[in-house]
C-alpha cells in the first residue's frame, strides 16, 4: 500500500511517499526555522502563510522523488493535530484538494501517534512499549499496548521539555530552537550549577519543568545584578543533567512497572545526544528503539508510517471533511499501580 503523507503541524512542510507502514520511498522537508529564528520562536501567522507559499512545490518533489505516478497513491493521509492550528488546516487542505481531485481515500492522524510510529521505520515496534514523547509541544510518557493502543502514563503539568529547552536557550542568549544548541555546549560543559530535580511523587510519571526553567532565569539575574558572569557551558550541562536525571528515571520506573518489552524515544527532543546516550547506558533489559535524528523532529514519513496501521484498524475518513483538532490527547491511565 502506497500513502503520500503531509505534515504541517508547525514550521515544517513536509511531504513523504511510504510504503506498507515501514519503507520511505520519498521524503521532503522544507523547513522555516531560519525564518523564525529572527523572532526567537515560531510565529503562527508566519508559519501559516509559509506553508500555503510551499505546499504545492513540495508534494510536486515528493512525488518525482518516490518515482511513482498518482495513480499509484493508494491512500492520502495528514496531520490533524495537535499543533497550531493555522498551519495544520494549510496541509489538511492541501491534503483533501489532493485526495479529492485524485479520487483517493483520505485519513487523519494524530501528530503524537506519528512521532511514536517513526521508531518503525528503521526498527519493528513489539508489545507492550513504552514511548517517552518529548517534543517542542508534549512530555509524556505512554503505555503502548497493541498497535494504536496508546494510555498516558503521565504528562507535564506546565513547560514541556522542549519549550523548557527553548527558553532557557533565550535566557542565556542563544538563538531558537535552544534544544540542539544547548545539547552541544552542555557537551562542553560540567554540572556546577547543581540544579533543582523535579520529581513530584517519585511513583507517578507526571513531569514539571517550569520550575527548573525559573531556576536557570533566576541564577542569570542574579549574576546580572552583581556584575558576574555565567559560564554558559556549564549552565547548558547543568540544566541538562537536570532534566536528563528526571526523564531517564521516570522512564526506567515506568518500564519496570508494565514489564514492557521495548522502550521507544520520540519526538524533537529524542534527536538530543545526551539522553540518548544516557538511555542506552543505563536501560540494558529490554530493547531500545532511538530513531535516526530526521525521524525524531517534524516529517511527514512518520504520519505516513502511522496512517498504514490506522487504516488497517479504522478505515479512511469517509466524506473528506477532516477539520484541524489542536487538542487530541490520549486516554489516562487507569490501572491501580499508578
Ligand atoms: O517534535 P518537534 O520537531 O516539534 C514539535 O512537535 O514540538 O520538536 C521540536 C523541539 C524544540 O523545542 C527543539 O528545541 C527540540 O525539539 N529539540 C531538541 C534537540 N533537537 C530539537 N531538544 C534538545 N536537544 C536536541 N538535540
Ligand atoms: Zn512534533
């Protein structure tokens, strides 16, 4: 089954051919960071307009690349969320004008389901698994039962881990996205701002991490106000062994307790060096699925991966009335232990 997938929901156009939930014949990725990055983070309005300026292109060379006719499309699917909700109805338009002009059936997929099934490109996803999803939007940690079978385990509170990184970086002055360049210079760096680690209850596997953000901020003002400088590398590692300390923990207690088989990392924020070396350093038991960099961050071969097995399950969408939903969560986890 070949599906052409289109992934908007933030600053990347993306466009990928795939084939039975597992082979990438073509992948394009336009993305707008340099457009955003005078602004110090994505600015809505911007990323909608950029993504109507380079759709059209932009399926036009997937296409070519995957070296295939649209007769050959068997399905079309897309983002439907969660994400800014703009730029999501610019590729769930795109996606329907296409799927209708061509007569082909069309489906929506949930963003986070996406980054889960990008571990399946280049690994094969067992049950049960573990996912920890740590993106720009979303830190949660999620019990995958059977395909599609996705309970929260815990989410966080406040910041997600990648917003967290991304204001920290404008604290310390660094340009946007923060994650990837603090992720190097912490690899220059020490731990000798001895961070605040954000358990909350130890047992349970909700994050936080407003607090250790307001943290960093606070150590910056006061060193602004006595003349002081801060050692940037060293803030980097600081506040990365920080976050690293409570992810790596949650997740090796989570995959204790479900016994669960393989443990998947997703989303932008699993292309960071330090967790993934941490993780495989310190979960040995069970199998580790850390897709390659271009599959954690934003792309359109992971949705095309995920709607494979969503059809399967559910079928396409029936009328080709698919409305962009920012929202979708997934049900809590509702087992005594937790
Ligand atoms: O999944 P993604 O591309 O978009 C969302 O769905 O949010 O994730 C983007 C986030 C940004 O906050 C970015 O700073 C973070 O992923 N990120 C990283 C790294 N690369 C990207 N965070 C830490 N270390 C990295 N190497
Ligand atoms: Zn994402």
């Amino acid at each position: 089954m070949i599906i052409l997938a289109v992934e908007s929901s933030c600053d990347e156009t993306s466009v990928a051919i795939v084939k039975d939930g597992k082979t990438v014949l073509s992948h394009v990725i336009l993305s707008q960071i340099d457009i955003h990055q005078a602004f110090g983070g994505v600015v809505p309005e911007i990323a909608s307009r950029n993504h109507v300026v380079h759709m059209t292109r932009v399926f036009d060379e997937a296409i070519k690349q995957a070296k295939i006719t649209t007769e050959a499309i068997d399905l079309v699917a897309v983002t439907k969320g969660p994400g800014l909700i703009g730029s999501l109805l610019v590729g769930i338009n795109a996606a329907t004008a296409f799927a209708f002009a061509h007569q082909k059936p069309l489906i929506g997929v949930n963003h986070l389901v996406g980054h889960i099934y990008a571990a399946n490109i280049e690994y094969e996803i067992q049950f049960p698994a573990l996912a920890l999803l740590v993106s720009g939007g979303h830190t949660e940690l999620l019990y995958i039962k059977d395909h599609l079978e996705i309970e929260m385990l815990g989410t966080t509170l406040d910041d997600a881990v990648g917003e967290a990184y991304d204001k920290v970086a404008r604290t310390l002055g660094l340009s946007y996205p923060g994650g990837p360049i603090i992720d190097k210079l912490a690899q220059e760096g020490e731990d000798t701002y001895h961070l605040p680690r954000v358990y909350l209850d130890k047992d349970r596997f909700d994050f936080s991490f407003s607090g250790l953000k307001s943290a960093v901020i606070n150590v910056v003002h006061n060193a602004n106000q006595k003349g002081e400088t801060i050692r940037v590398n060293d803030m980097c590692r600081s506040f990365q062994e920080s976050v690293l300390d409570v992810l790596v923990d949650k997740t090796k207690r989570a995959a204790e307790l479900l016994d669960v088989k393989q443990i998947i990392l997703a989303g932008g924020v699993a292309a960071n060096q330090g967790l993934r070396k941490r993780i495989q350093s310190e979960i040995k038991k069970r199998e580790l699925l850390i897709p390659s960099l271009i599959y954690c961050t934003d792309n359109a071969a992971m949705i095309g991966i995920a709607a494979y097995y969503q059809y399967q399950k559910e079928g396409a969408h029936p009328n080709y009335l698919l409305g962009g939903e920012s929202t979708i969560s997934f049900p809590k986890y509702t087992k005594d232990e937790l």
